[in-house]
C-alpha cells in the first residue's frame, strides 16, 4: 500500500519517504488540509505526480494561462468560466493523487470536472475525452474507460477497493483547440486515511551516548530523549531527534518484523537543522540490522541530511526479516558537529507483520560440517576407528558402548545443523550424548567435558554450557535470548577433561522439536543411572602386601568403575606422613603402587583410601 507523507516545512526533495508495495516505490507529498476524515462531503486532487503536456491542434504550444498544473488540484470550481483549469493538450497526460483513500461505494463514487465554455453537455464537435486510468498503489494501473466532458468514476467495475491515484490521457479528436481542459477532481463520498504497509520505530534500547565535539560526555537533555526518535519522523528544523554524540549509539526496535522485499526495506531519517550537506556539516552513521536482537550485520550507512534507503538484502547473510535496526555513529572526528548523529526516526518500508516461524527442526542432527579431529592427552593421533566416520554423530544416538561415536580429542570440534530451526522452549533445548565405555557412573567419575556454543547464523557462536555424561542438557536460553537456533558447535573442553581420547559424541537431540522424546521420562532414567556420587572405596578391591613389613609395602587394586582415587598414609596419631596415589583409575583396569616404609619408626600406621565422599582405612605395621 502507499503510504502519503505529510510534510512540515520539507528539508529537501530527498527526504520524501518511499513507501513500497510488492517492492515498488511510489513518491507523494500532500498539503496539510488534504485530509479531512470521514465526515467531510469531498475530497480532491492534492497532487501532481506527473504531467506531460500535449500541444494544441495547430502544432504549437499551450498558452501559458493554461498550463499551470495547480490549477487542476484542490476543489473544482464547476463554473466552466475561463481560467482555473489546466489544458491537457492533445494527447496530453497528467497523473494526481487524491487527498486519501476513496474506496468504493453504491454508485458513483469520483467526479471528474472539465471545462468547456459550449456548457457540459457532451453532444457537439468540440467535445473534449479523456481516457482515464485507476490506482490503488501508484503503481499498478487499471483501465476505467473513455470519459466526455464531466465524467463520473463508478470504482466498482474496476475490481479495486479503493484508489488513491487518477491518471488522465486527452483522446481528444475533432475541432478541439488544445485537449481536454481539466477543471479538478471530486470524491463523492470523501475520503479515507490511505492504508499503509509502512510503520516507525516504536521503542528505543540500549541508547550508548558518544561524546561532543570536544570529547566530553554528551550532556545536553533535550537532545538525549530516545522517545524522539521513534514515530513518524518530523523531518524538520525542529528539535524531535535523539542525538547519538561521537561514537554513540541506539537500537530502534518495531512492533513487528519487517520483512525483506525487493528493493529497500528501511529508511533512517537524520536531521540537520538548515538543510546542511555531508561535506559543509559531516555527520553520519552506520545502521545495522537483527533478526533476534543478538547478532546484528552491517547493512549501509547514511550521511548529514539523509533519509538513507537500505535494503536489508545487503547483510551478509539472507534474513527474510529483521525485528531492530542499530544506528551507531560514525561521524568523523574534527567535524564541525557537536553532538554527532542526530536520529530522526526509523521508517519500516515494508511494515510491521507478524513473524513467519522458520520451519522446526527434527528430533536429531542430520547433517555435519568444521569437523576438527583433535589429539590425545599425549599429543598422539587418536585411532582412526574413533575419528574416520564423523557421520556417527548424526541422526538418533545409539547410546552403547559400541563404535558408533565420533571422538573429539584435545582440540577438537563438530558443528552439526537440524534441517530446522531448534526452537528455545522452557527448560532444557539440546540434550548432547556422550560414550564412555562400560562407565555407568556421572561427570565426577569420568572426565570428558564439552563446551556448546549455538548460533542462529553459523557466523556468531554464543557459548550456552559445558555437558559431560551425567550433565548433558543445554538451555538455549543461557546463551542469549534466542527465539531459537539452527547450528550447534561442540568443542571438547580442553582443561576439564582428562581422559586418553577426550570426549566422545554419539548425537545430540534437540529436545524442543521432538515431539516423541520425552525429556522428564528421559532424565529420570539417566540421572538415576549416572549417579554424580563417587565409586565407594570398599568397591575398589584394595589390599596392601606384605603386612607387617620392614621396608617396601604394596597396594594393589582394581576398581570397578572409573573414579577419582586418592591414597594417603598416617600415623597412629592421625599425622600424614605420605601420599601414595592421587589420580584417576579406570574400571577394570588393575593398579599398583609402592610405598617405602624405611624412613619410619616401628610402628602402627594406616593407609587411607578415598574416593569422592567415600573413604576406607586399612592398617599396617611397620617393622625394624
């Protein structure tokens, strides 16, 4: 739809908004009176939009008291008396805009006055027609018929609601001197506000103010009230603007998405008192543009005096929609200026809509890329059959013991996508599943940790969580106030985990689009699986040889689960008088450690055998 634009003390021709329909733009201005609601009985032509005219019969031009274009607008006089129209010439065209809206009606619903001294009955040779054509956008134009003289407008048989344009062509042949003289045009039934698919900038956010000129804090009141910048913008001298100072910046938020159409798609108007060029008064901004009020991309910039047209095709991404526009500053230090860019508002040529939901993701990733095979602990190259088929990750997580993992290693990654957008719901968003094998025990006990970052863009990644076995769920929502997501990264998380081969990823499930996964049910049954607690130290199988002994004493055991394991030693009055082994034990795996008695007294002593919350003791003598 168009929008008509109604301007106070117009800066400059430039400034004009353009509204878009079906990404054309169409350019209006309008006086102040034009509209006059629905209760008044008319309205008229406020407007030339354009005019091309014809000569007279004779090949010679139309006098001059006849090809005043303004004489066709405003109310008609009807008088058919000399002066006070506008002469078409023969062929001639000129096209106007009404007042508003004139939508259809029972009957006639336009007017079209011409004058004619011989009287306004079509009946003699020097009758004068004109074709006459219809928009409703400016844009599009739909043929209405032949008119003779005075011709009424019936709307109805053209198949348009309304019309806010008239295009008149003089078909003028015969005895006529110079074309069809146009006297004015009048809505029978008045008019209404033109609809529009245009809307402004209704709230301002994180409002950062520059500096002045001499790079001092901008402090000047009347100049910093965000609430100046959204609505339609003024366009004039006066002091509705919000000044963003050198460096300064704001986000312009809309009631609703904007989306992106052909052509441009966003205005952002700046005021410059006195109609001041870039290069006699520099100001200027660079205007970026969200789609989720997160990740912004540069989209053009727009200079001193500017209503800046952008398309938001420009950002280095496709969006079919944005929700906010950043305007950051970026006037060039030494300008005259004082406070930098000044906004005067933000127009969204295409409207505000409601958003169109991206299509969901499924229950799993089905498809992988930035696969970054990482190393072992040691720097050694992990085996092939835990690296070669990365595809593993992808598609329902097999939750086995079996090879059907990818392994990350120390400095490894895997970006995976969901044929969908992963939408951020209440509560857990990704559940990320991770091997380890024949370790039915929590993150405490087997050290393979991962960090998840998501992004909506695969450009800007935004850390959401760190997972390992027993941890496994991520919230989108601790990585920004996401609508929702389409990639995940999973980066193994180098200082945490401590394993051989690090963490190993069977697939991760993207629990807000599952329908059929049942994420209460699911924790339930893993949580009470992988339980946090550490393995009991009367699990670990441990003995102690020879006992009593005089020298060199042995520990020996075999835990049946992964876990931390510390073993201490103590004398009879609890004093500790060595460490024998500190670090991580596998299960299954079996272990031995020595402990040299020789520097101490006979005696009784106690070796101490701990394991996260859990701890044994077994006493030994030593012998001299």
């Amino acid at each position: 739809m168009l929008l008509i634009i109604i301007l106070i003390n117009m800066k400059k021709f430039t400034k004009l908004l353009l509204p878009v329909l079906c990404g054309a733009a169409t350019l209006a201005s309008i006086n102040l009176n034009a509209f006059q609601g629905n209760s008044q009985d008319s309205c008229n032509a406020v407007e030339v939009v354009t005019a091309t005219q014809g000569l007279k019969s004779d090949g010679t031009a139309v006098s001059a008291d006849r090809s005043d274009v303004s004489a066709a607008l405003y109310t008609p006089d009807k008088s058919n008396a000399a002066g006070g129209f506008y002469a078409l010439g023969l062929n001639g065209t000129i096209t106007l805009s009404l007042g508003g809206a004139v939508y259809d009606e029972a009957g006639n619903d336009i007017m079209i006055y011409e004058t004619s001294f011989s009287g306004d009955t079509c009946s003699g040779s020097d009758d004068e027609n004109a074709l006459i054509e219809l928009s409703q956008d400016g844009t599009t134009w739909v043929e209405y018929g032949t008119i003779c003289r005075d011709g009424s407008v019936d709307i109805s048989t053209t198949g348009l609601e309304y019309v806010i344009q008239i295009r008149i062509t003089d078909t003028t042949t015969g005895s006529s001197f110079d074309g069809y003289d146009l006297d004015g045009i009048e809505a029978i039934n008045g008019c209404e506000e033109i609809p529009s698919d245009v809307c402004y900038g209704s709230f301002a956010i994180d409002y950062v103010p520059g500096t002045n000129e001499t790079g001092a804090p901008l402090n000047v009141a009347d100049r910093m009230d965000t609430d100046k910048a959204l609505g339609q913008p003024e366009m004039d001298d006066s002091m509705n603007f919000l000044s963003l100072g050198y460096g300064g910046e704001v986000t312009i938020g809309f009631n609703g998405v904007v989306y992106n159409n052909a052509g441009p798609d966003i205005e952002v108007v700046e005021t410059t008192f006195g109609n001041a060029s870039f290069s006699s008064y520099p100001e200027s901004a660079d205007i970026y543009v969200s789609q989720n009020g997160i990740d912004f991309y540069l989209i053009g910039s727009v200079l001193t005096d500017d209503a800046g047209d952008l398309d938001i095709s420009n950002a280095p991404i496709a969006l079919a929609y944005i929700t906010e526009v950043k305007i950051v500053d970026t006037t060039p230090i030494g300008s005259i200026s004082t406070d930098g860019f000044d906004l005067d508002g933000v127009v969204a040529l295409t409207g505000c809509n409601e958003a169109i939901d991206p299509t969901p993701a499924g229950c799993y990733a089905l498809d992988y890329l930035n696969y970054v095979e990482g190393t072992k602990k040691n720097g050694g190259v992990i085996d092939a059959i835990r690296t070669e088929t990365p595809e593993n990750v992808l598609g329902e997580p097999e939750g086995t013991d079996a090879y059907v993992f990818t392994t990350l290693g120390y400095g490894g990654e895997i970006t995976l996508t969901f044929g969908g957008a992963v939408y951020n719901q209440a509560g857990p968003d990704l559940v990320v599943v991770e091997t380890t094998f024949q370790n039915t025990w929590g993150c405490d006990t087997y050290n393979e940790f991962a960090d998840i970052y998501v992004s909506a863009d695969n450009i800007n990644y935004h850390f959401a969580g760190t997972v390992c076995k027993s941890n496994n769920a991520i919230d989108i929502s601790d990585a920004g106030d996401f609508d929702f997501i389409y990639y995940v990264k999973v980066v193994n998380n180098n200082e945490l985990s401590t394993t051989e081969d690090a963490y190993d990823l069977d697939g991760v499930i993207a629990v807000g689009t599952c329908e059929p996964f049942n994420y209460p049910a699911y924790a339930t049954a893993h949580y009470n699986l992988l339980s946090v607690d550490n393995v009991n130290a009367n699990e670990l199988g441990f003995k102690t040889y020879p006992n009593p002994t005089n020298g060199i004493s042995y520990i020996e055991f075999t835990p049946r689960a992964t876990s931390d394991v510390t073993i201490e030693v103590f004398d009879i009055n609890g004093r500790k008088v060595g460490q024998i082994f500190n670090g991580e034990a596998y299960s299954g795996q079996s272990y031995k450690a020595e402990f040299n008695a020789n520097n101490l007294a006979s005696g009784l002593y106690m070796y101490k055998v701990t394991t996260g919350n859990s701890s044994i003791t077994e006493k030994f003598i030593v012998t001299k």
